[in-house]
C-alpha cells in the first residue's frame, strides 16, 4: 500500500494538494498553522498581528532561548496594536487569521485523508473544516488495508507554550489506548535523544516518554512522526521498530513515501 506521509505543514497549501498524488493512503500528521517563520518574519500569524520588524525581534529573543523577555516583548506589542489592549480584541484577531489558514488548508487537503493534529493546531475547530473523506484520529486506531495504524496528536508542555500540548498523563492514555498495532503514527518522536535533537535551532525538542515504552513493549513495525524540522537522526531502530521522521513539509514541499 503506497503511503505518503506529511507533518509540520505550516501552511504549505499551495504543494499540499499534489502531496498525495499517486498514493493508495495519505497521512497528515498535523501543525497545519503557522505563526512564526523563523527564516522569514514577513510570514504568519505573528507577522499579521505584530508587524515583520516586531515579529524577527520576537524571533531573535526565542533563538536566543529568552522565553520570559519573548512574551513579555510580545504581549506589549499586542497590547499597544489592539484596541484599548483588550485581550479579548488581540484573541479575536488571532481566530480571524486562524480561520482563515484553516479554510486555506483543508480546501487544498487531499481526500481521503487521515489526520492528526500537531502542537501548533487547534483540534477543537478541526470539525468545522474537515471534509468528505477527511477523518480525524487522536488516541484511536483505523484499520485499512489489513493493518492497524494509531494515531496520536498533539505535543508535551514546553517553553513555546503552544496551543496543543497536553499534559503527559493525558497523552500517555491516549498512546496506551492504542494497544499492539502495525503502524503508530504521532506529531511527535518517541523521546531519544537522537530524534528530539534540532540540529539547526540547536536544542532538544520534547519527545514522548509513553511514547518510547510502548515501542519498547509492543514493537510495531513503524513509527512516524514530524515536529523536529531538522532532526540529528531522520530514522533509527529500537527493537525491529523502524522509528521515522516524514519531514518538514513546509521546507521540502513533498511527501515522505513508504509502501506499508
């Protein structure tokens, strides 16, 4: 079954609807948004909202691993470009550019597709995009082709803070609810050192410990996943569990291929 795999989409929707030509099954597994370009500050939300000079000096604070100094810098400029710096105006104008990427990307999203969304994704809004042929797994299991494919969205807390981490516990269920499958398919790596390293940013993203264990116990023959955009290691074994990472779509413009 010819497979193509896509992951941190960050508004690609231009390539994203080509991704799955001449497959039997398309995977997304999420971060559909984007709010920051860090190679170019003229794009995404944050850029609509703060302005591109404003927007690469927020930038240059999270680089610099300022997290305190990045929100606070952040939340003054909201405060002064919003009316009377209500917070409700700043959360509106966010869900209006929101609204707008995700009606972008769903109409470009190929059918039929399986989807699971990413740490910078708003799941809760997902139904309202999501068309014929679309489905939505998060802690489920799809059955197709004979195989057993889990699916897992979101991402753990970190200092980014972003709108989809869920709390460990939580998403441990949610890995734990998929028992022994063929295929588990996550936004996020198992946590190896290999794997969460950024190369590029030069820091350790977060990774699943749950996630781990239950390659550790159940082996299935993949895992895929995304959100390290330019990992020390795109692949590696533990056990016979053959551990990769699809890629980061919005830089490369094609899909991961994989016959299942």
């Amino acid at each position: 079954m010819r497979t193509h795999v896509v992951s941190d989409v960050h508004m690609a929707s231009a390539d994203l609807a080509a991704a799955a030509n001449g497959s039997e099954l398309f995977v997304c597994l999420g971060d559909l948004l984007l709010y920051l370009d860090y190679d170019d500050p003229t794009q995404g939300a944050f850029a609509e909202m703060m302005g591109s000079e404003n927007t690469a000096q927020y930038i240059a604070l999270r680089l610099d691993k300022k997290w305190d100094e990045a929100r606070a810098f952040a939340m003054a400029v909201w405060q002064e470009r919003s009316a009377d710096g209500d917070p409700a105006s700043r959360m509106g104008a966010l869900i209006e550019i929101v609204e707008r990427q995700y009606t972008e990307l769903f109409e470009a999203m190929p059918t039929p597709a399986l989807l699971t969304p990413g740490n910078v994704d708003l799941p809760r809004m997902w139904p309202q995009y999501l068309r014929e042929g679309h489905q939505m797994l998060d802690g489920e299991v799809a059955e197709v082709g004979g195989l057993r494919l889990g699916f897992v969205g979101g991402g753990l807390p970190s200092p980014y803070r972003t709108p989809n981490e869920i709390d460990p516990e939580e998403f441990g269920r949610k890995v734990a609810a998929l028992g022994a499958v063929d295929v588990i398919f996550s936004h996020i790596p198992p946590a190896v050192p290999e794997l969460t390293y950024d190369v590029i940013s030069r820091r350790l993203e977060v990774g699943s410990g749950a996630l781990l264990a239950a390659i550790q116990q159940t082996q299935p023959r993949f895992v895929m996943f995304g959100h390290v955009h330019q990992p020390l290691k795109s692949r590696m074994r533990i056990g016979r569990t053959e551990c990769i990472n699809v890629g980061h779509f919005r830089a490369t413009r094609r899909p991961f291929v994989i016959d299942l």
